[in-house]
C-alpha cells in the first residue's frame, strides 16, 4: 500500500482578517489625506507649491525663549528669517533678526496689544509657530483650579488668541502659515498628566477644524 501523502497546508489557515481590516483602514486613510492634500494644491499633482523666499519672511514664535521654540527662533534667524518670539522670559540670543516681545500669551489683551506691535515694527507675520506650552505633572486630584486654568490658557487658550490676531491679514493675502506644535499626548493618555494631554487634544481638534473652516472659505 502506498504511503499517504500529507493534505496541503492553505495558504490561508493563518489569515489574519482583523490584520486586513487594519491594512484597508490604514491605506483608506491615506488615500483620504492624499485627495485632501490634491485639493489644497489646487489639483496639481506634478508641481509643489514654490519654495519660501526664508529672507521675506515674518515668523511669530510662541514661547521661543527655551526648549524647541528657541531652537526654531535661533535656526530660522540664521536662514535671514525676521523672528518675533513672544514669551513671559526673555531669549538670550545675540541675533539681530530675532525680536523679543514680552507677553503671557494666554492673554488675549497682551497677545492683541503686541500683535499690533509687531506688525508696526516688523511687518505682518507670514508664519505663526504656536509653541508655548506647560504642564504641571500632578494627578487629577492634586491639580487645583490656577493649575488647570494656566495649562489651558498656555496651551489651548493661546493658540485662539494668536489665530485671531494674525490670521485675518493672512487670509487677506490668501498667503500664510500656521504651525502647531501639538503632543501624541493629545491622542493617548498618561498619568500626572490630564491636564497637557486634555489641552493638546483641543488643540489638536482646533486645527482640524481651522483647516476645514480654510478650505471652504
């Protein structure tokens, strides 16, 4: 008698549907920020938007005295960038394109007054870098109300404050940028840190919805 031979394994025992699932949201995903960015160039899919001319520039820098926003004011500076950097502190540098403002931008009478500054003294701002942030590292628990109200004016607050104060030349123009410097700790949780991750969320969201409000405009 003949030995058996052994049943062919399918090719699909170890077909993972939900790994498919992931595969087709994931792509489908893409393909929708890919019609959404066809849209915002106008429907030219062979030729990017021209280069920025670095020396026209006037670029607002939200907490640009420390940390990343420093980094940002002292990198565009050399790149001949008019920088405006608005914080409480003041940014030790020697660059002469770098102009320090002092103003708490979760105030939206400091952010007003120095706008209008800035725009007399510099000339109206190109780019609006949204950098100022802080978090107080407490459980939900321990956070008292200043706590909470200074995390949301700083982070979320601000971000309003600035929009209002330069867009609308922006939009006058049909010419400008506005960057946010949000958190993956807006899209995921972590402890000690309800209230950063809450006011990054917001922001997050505040953007969505500026770029749909833009778009239709």
């Amino acid at each position: 008698m003949p030995p058996q031979q052994p049943e062919p394994t399918l090719v699909f025992d170890s077909f993972d549907l939900d790994l498919v699932v992931k595969v087709l949201s994931h792509t489908a995903f893409r393909f929708t920020k890919w019609i959404s960015l066809l849209y915002r160039n106008q429907q030219n899919l062979f030729f990017a938007p021209k280069a920025l001319d670095w020396g026209e520039q006037v670029v607002v820098i939200t907490g640009g005295s420390s940390g990343v926003g420093e980094l940002l004011a002292n990198t565009l500076a050399v790149r001949n960038v008019t920088v405006a950097v608005l914080d409480v502190k003041p940014i030790q540098t020697e660059n002469y394109n770098i102009t320090y403002y002092k103003c708490d931008v979760s105030q939206w009478t400091e952010v007003e007054a120095v706008a209008k500054r800035i725009k007399e003294e510099l000339g109206e701002p190109t780019i609006l870098i949204n950098n100022a942030g802080v978090i107080q590292g407490k459980l939900i628990l321990d956070l008292n109300e200043k706590d909470i109200r200074q995390t949301f004016g700083v982070n979320t607050m601000a971000h309003y404050w600035t929009i209002k104060a330069f867009l609308p030349d922006m939009v006058k123009r049909k010419s400008g940028h506005i960057v946010t410097v949000a958190s993956v700790m807006g899209i995921v949780g972590a402890p000690r840190m309800s209230d950063y991750n809450a006011s990054k969320a917001a922001v997050i969201s505040l953007n969505d919805t500026l770029r749909q409000e833009l778009d239709h405009q």
